[in-house]
C-alpha cells in the first residue's frame, strides 16, 4: 500500500534518513571557508541578476510591452504543489521550469507562479511572476540577446528557487488546492487591465502524493498503487458531488515531477497512474 509523502518542516528530517553526522559539519565548515573569498563578487552577480544586493529581482528588467491592440500572448501558469522545501528539491524543480521560462523569454509571455504546501497555510504568489506583466528579451543584437535571456532565465529560476525554500512545508495537503483554482486564477489574470492573454500553458509541478487528509480525493494513504484505485481516485476529484476539480479549459496541461524524489516503487506507480487518469479528465491537451 502506498502511505503519503513526508512534508518535513524546516528544520525537521525526513523519516528513514540519518543525520549528516559530525563529519558533514566539517566538510560543510570546510566549504565555507572554500567558498569566503569568491563571496566579495555576490554583489555583482546579484547586479547581473537583475537583483538589488540582499533584495528582491528587479521584474522590470525582463519585462516588455504588453502586445498591440488586437493582439495577444500567451500565459504561462506555473504551479508548485512543495512538499519538501530542502536545497537539493528547490534545485530540481527551479531546473525542471527552466526551459518554460527560456521559451516565455524567446516569444514573450505572461508569467504566474503560485505555491502551494499543504495545511493551513493557504497559497504563495510571487509578486514578481504574477501574471499581469509581459515577459519577453528582445534585443536588436543576437548575441546580446542570448547573452541577456540566459541571465533572465537565471533570475527567474532564482525566484522559484527562493520561493520553494521559504515555504513552510506541512505534513498534510496535496496539489488538489493548486489545481482546484486554476479556472479562477485564468479568468481573473484575463480580466486585468490592459492585459491581452492569448494560449495558456499549465505547468504543475507535483510528486502526486498527497497525504493526511482523508477528504482530499487525491490522498494516496493506504490505496494500493494499481489504474483501477487510480481512476476511482480522479473520477472522485471531477464527481458533481464533490466537485474538488474542475477540467481546465482551452489550456495545455503538463504535470513535471512525478517520481522526481526519494519514493518507493508503489508510490512510482500509484502517480504515474494518477498522472494518467488527470490527464484524461483535465485538459484535451495534458502530458
């Protein structure tokens, strides 16, 4: 049978994985020391980051015109379902959203990121990617170009960096809340001023896991890892009685992410299935 993730909280280990021990802390101690003299340049590579030394990313900078009356961009709506908020998880997910962010750079589009990890805490919205600004580097010199958007690229990924070791993660909850809010947040971001959103792309980052609450029709705890448990799963999920989701419109879906942590070889199976079964159900478009 497949039992939930572990949410750690910072600060917490995840069960089943020892301590680091003292000769962690010497190698870390170590690297420190290592790393002392290369720390004079942050400020500058802050500066190339579109970042204020110690802030926040200067948005402005990669941002463009919105598109002629008449026309329109398309938006790119970034989901993290985060249920583990250490360095190396930042790390692979800021990697996995980076060719997003290069192809919205290239062809100009709008940007929203929202967390969410589980609990009370309700959901994360950058201030930076929140969808009402166009995000495009165009540059008359294609050298300076490419030179530009692979420094955009950076800070962006930066942003989602930081957002995912920020979040406090809880022990409960799962991507049900993030999916849930999808139609609304769309129609909101369409409704903006001065706002023009043409194709939307759906990105979902999520192990697929959700654990602890037995009302969330996606809590894998104690359902065994087969199609059939999958689908009776999801076919919950878009019940009129429940109404926990709702298929999402004229977008194109991509769930990134699963089986993309340290998870046995049910949990494996029960997301792909899960994975699977969304897709039929959410979108026409959905990988």
């Amino acid at each position: 049978m497949c039992n939930g993730r572990s949410r750690p909280r910072p600060g917490r280990r995840r069960p089943g994985h020892p301590r680091l021990g003292h000769a962690a802390g010497v190698l870390a101690g170590a690297a420190l020391l290592l790393a002392a003299p290369a720390l004079a340049g942050c400020g500058a590579m802050d500066t190339m980051l579109g970042r204020e030394t110690g802030g926040a990313i200067d948005c402005s900078r990669y941002q463009d015109d919105p598109p002629e009356s008449g026309q329109s961009a398309p938006l790119l709506m970034l989901y993290l379902d985060i249920s583990d908020n250490s360095a190396a998880s930042a790390a692979r997910i800021s990697q996995a959203v980076r060719p997003y962010f290069d192809t919205a750079l290239r062809e100009g589009q709008y940007i929203r990121l929202v967390a969410g990890s589980g609990g009370t805490t309700g959901l994360t919205h950058s201030d930076c990617l929140d969808g009402s600004k166009l995000f495009r580097i165009d540059r008359n010199n294609e050298t300076r170009e490419e030179k530009d958007r692979v420094a955009a690229v950076e800070a962006l990924t930066e942003e989602v960096d930081h957002l995912v070791q920020s979040e406090r993660v809880s022990p409960t909850g799962s991507v049900t809340p993030l999916l849930a809010g999808v139609n609304d947040e769309i129609a909101t971001l369409r409704g903006g001023p001065g706002v023009s959103i043409g194709a939307v792309t759906v990105v979902v980052w999520s192990d697929l896991l959700g654990s602890g609450e037995a009302s969330d029709c996606l809590n894998v705890d104690g359902k065994k890892a087969s199609i059939q448990i999958a689908e009776a799963m999801v076919r919950r999920c878009f019940s009129p009685d429940t109404q926990q989701l709702t298929p999402i419109a004229d977008s194109r879906v991509r769930f990134i992410g699963v089986n993309a942590g340290a998870v046995t070889k049910p949990q494996q199976d029960i997301a792909r299935y899960l994975r699977g079964e969304l897709c039929r159900r959410i979108s026409s478009d959905c990988g």
